[in-house]
C-alpha cells in the first residue's frame, strides 16, 4: 500500500468511524488482547461488555466464568455467535488467574466479589476491569490502590460515563466558566422496582456453586431470592441503591465540578415501599460538603412511580451563576440560562466518537475500548478511570452508607476520606471467610 492509498484509507476509516489504528494494527498477534469475563448471566449486567469485548477488533474472549452453568453455556454461545470462536467455560475465576493465555479480566459480578476479585487479577498479573463500585467498604480501597501500585496493571471501573464524549466536551466548557462559578449539583436516580418477597432456606440449586458464589463472605446457608439481582439490597452482599447508582452520577458531579473528598457527609432514608427482605433504604437522600465550598446531593427513588418518559430517570445538574447544565443518562447535555430556557445542546458525534449504536452499547463499548488501548500500550495512567479515582468515586457512596448504618452525619477529613465519628468506623472494614482475606 503506498502512502496515499493509505492515507485514503485512513480518511475514510475515520468517517465511518473505525479508527485507522484499529484497522492497521490491533489484529497483529502482538497486539491481540486476550480477556475473560466473569459474570456472565443472561439478564445480568456482564452480557454487554462482553458482547462489546468480543465484536472489538484485536480483541478474544477466551473465557467465561460463572458459579451457575446455565450461564456459561448462554454466554459461550453468544460470544460463539458474534465472532465465531467459542470460549473456555470456567467455574473458578482462581483457576482461570493461573492461565497464562489470559492478559485481563472483566469482572461483572456481586459487589461482594469486586475487589477480591480486581487485587487476585492484578497480583496474579493480569490487568483488570471491574464494574462499580470497585470496594464493598472503604477499608478495601487502600488494599486495591496498594495493589495496582505496586503490580503497576491496567485498572478501569466500570463508570462508563466517563468515556462519553459528550460529557467530556460539556466539562471542558464548565471547567472554561461556561455557565459562571459553580457551587452546586443535584443528582438523582428514580425507578420503580417491585417488593422482593421473604426468601426461605432451600437447597443450593444443581446450577449453582453456592459456595463460590459468596467468595469472601462468611458462609451462610443458600436463601431463595438473592440470586442473582436482589443480592443488591442485603448488608452481606450488597450496599444498596447509593452504591448502585450513585456512583455514576456524583462522579460526573465530581468530575464537572473538579472536587475530591468531602468535608461533611448526611444521608438519610428508610425501606418504605415494601415489607420483604430488602434491608439498604429504597428512598434516600444523600447531602455532600467539600471544603471548597460547593455542594452535591443525590436523590434515590427505586421503588417510587417513574417519571414521563421524556424526562430524566437518572443525571446530574451542575448549577452556575451564569445558568446551568443537564448531563442526561442518553449521554447528550442541555444547558440552559439564567431563566430556565434551553439554549445549547451537545450530543456524541457517533463519526468521530467511533460507533453507530445506540447509547448503552455504545459507552459500553468506548469504556472498554479505552481498557484496550491501555493494556496494549502497558500504561495504566490512559485508563479514564484509574484506581485512585474509581476508590475515591466509590468511596464518596460508601460514605453515605456510613452515615446511613451510623445514624450520623460525618464530619470528613478530605485527605484522606477517614470519618471522625467512631460509630461509623465500624463499618470501615468487613468480615472475610478465613482465607479470602488480602495477605
């Protein structure tokens, strides 16, 4: 190919949005990255990236791991499906970390499992990519930050906002003074999710390996009903709706904003919509001072009737003095002025931001792609979301599940994120099963 075929080429890769470097070089075996993802049920949150995994280019999914069978069997045919090779299927996430076919792991598992899971990938050297929130309590954020410094792998969470080119030319603005100095963001997350009943004892099902499953928890005997979404309301397990969601949308405050730790924390609710096994609040409100004196709250609603469907169910509203801007979950922005009327929108150039799809799929997608570029380069720092700021951005949620279980409201050092109330330092940490614990 002569330079100006290539360069030919390469003009027109860009406009149907394939990067020329995807075209010319991630297929070379030397740049072939080799994944498994863990996590993979059919209704669960790992079916999407690791479809968007599997149809990248220079990208194999050579493995999926799961506790149930039926999920394996689902997801080695779907990735058999989109790219015509079928992968291992792997019960065992330890014995896959053994492998030396496998340069990273994509973890979309209970939240129990995320840290476990992200500091045996990186000591196993293997670079990793695990979904929000990447602790379970604040006490795992320093084992995961100590970790990836000295293994030196690739770290991403799994905030995929933070690849949204939309969101990230609005905040270069914002950060410009495009609606004057700001000092506050409202976020919020509503849905109307349905009771969950009183799960019994029962028999571990034949498709389950119940005791993998709780990893490093304290063994409990197997329940109806928490298998595999309302995990996600159980103290064990999960840490509520704050972790689930909050994460996404105080971080793009964060990020907007340029804000670190907070310097006072307040959050207060209650389990009001139903009477079952639910524990975390279903309706909450989390209030968060920063010593430069701004401020960001977040509104969660998961049981309460939607809104219409043109409005948003999920955000952040970065108020101005000069008027103030909407970062919508369909990754576009509205800013309006000082009376309220819109005045500007900003959406992702699909041509330039590398993907005709819809929306999800496509933040899936441009996140991990980001995870690529970075284990191929070997660098972590071109992850977008690097260890510290995922654990910060984690840690700020787990704050307000503090002051939740505490009944207190937190006053903060905003060095180093530590509460000086004792009452909520007895959830910094938590129980292991005897020998999941970090050496």
């Amino acid at each position: 190919m002569n330079r100006r075929n290539f360069l030919r080429g390469t003009a027109a890769a860009s406009l149907i949005g394939i990067s020329p470097k995807i075209l010319w070089g991630a297929d070379a075996p030397s740049n072939r990255v080799r994944l498994c993802v863990a996590g993979v049920h059919e209704n669960g949150r790992g079916k999407a990236p690791m479809a968007r995994a599997a149809e990248m280019p220079g990208v194999e999914v050579v493995c999926v791991c799961d506790v149930d069978s039926r999920a394996r069997d689902w997801a080695a045919k779907e990735v058999e499906k989109i790219c015509g090779k079928t992968p291992d299927k792997a019960l065992d996430i330890r014995k896959v970390l053994e492998r030396k076919d496998i340069d990273g792991i994509v973890g979309e598992v209970p939240d129990h499992w995320h840290a476990p899971m992200a500091w045996m990938a990186m000591e196993a050297g293997k670079d990793v990519y695990i979904e929000k929130p990447c602790t379970f309590c604040p006490s795992e954020g320093e084992i995961l930050i100590k970790v990836q410094k000295k293994t030196g792998r690739v770290f991403q969470m799994g905030n995929q906002r933070r690849s949204s080119v939309a969101y990230a030319r609005v905040i270069k603005e914002v950060r410009n003074g495009i609606i004057g100095e700001i000092k506050y963001a409202r976020t919020w997350y509503r849905n109307n999710r349905k009771p969950i009943g009183r799960g019994a004892e029962a028999p571990v099902p034949e498709w389950l390996n119940w005791d993998l499953w709780q990893g490093s928890c304290p063994r409990a005997p197997y329940r109806i009903g928490l298998v595999h979404y309302n995990w996600h309301w159980n103290f064990k397990y999960g840490m509520g709706e704050i972790t689930n969601n909050a994460v996404h949308y105080v971080d793009v405050a964060r990020w907007a904003m340029g804000l670190d730790m907070p310097c006072k924390v307040s959050a207060i609710g209650g389990r009001y919509c139903g009477d079952d096994d639910w524990q975390w609040p279903d309706t909450q409100m989390l209030s968060l001072e920063f010593p430069e004196g701004k401020m960001i709250t977040w509104e969660g609603l998961s049981c309460l009737p939607g809104e219409k469907p043109r409005d948003a169910y999920a955000g952040a509203m970065v108020y101005g003095t000069k008027g103030s801007i909407l970062f919508h979950p369909r990754d576009f922005c509205v800013m309006y002025d000082g009376v309220g009327d819109a005045v500007r929108m900003w959406k992702a150039d699909d041509a330039k931001a590398g993907n005709n799809v819809e929306w999800k799929p496509k933040l899936d997608y441009w996140h991990m792609s980001n995870f690529v570029d970075a284990i191929r380069a070997h660098d972590p720092s071109l992850a977008r979301s690097p260890v510290v700021d995922s654990v910060r951005s984690s840690h700020v949620s787990l704050l307000g599940n503090l002051s939740i279980r505490s009944g207190m409201t937190l006053n903060v050092d905003p060095v180093t994120g530590v509460p000086k109330e004792k009452a909520a330092m007895e959830f910094w940490g938590r129980e292991y099963e005897p020998g999941w614990e970090h050496a």
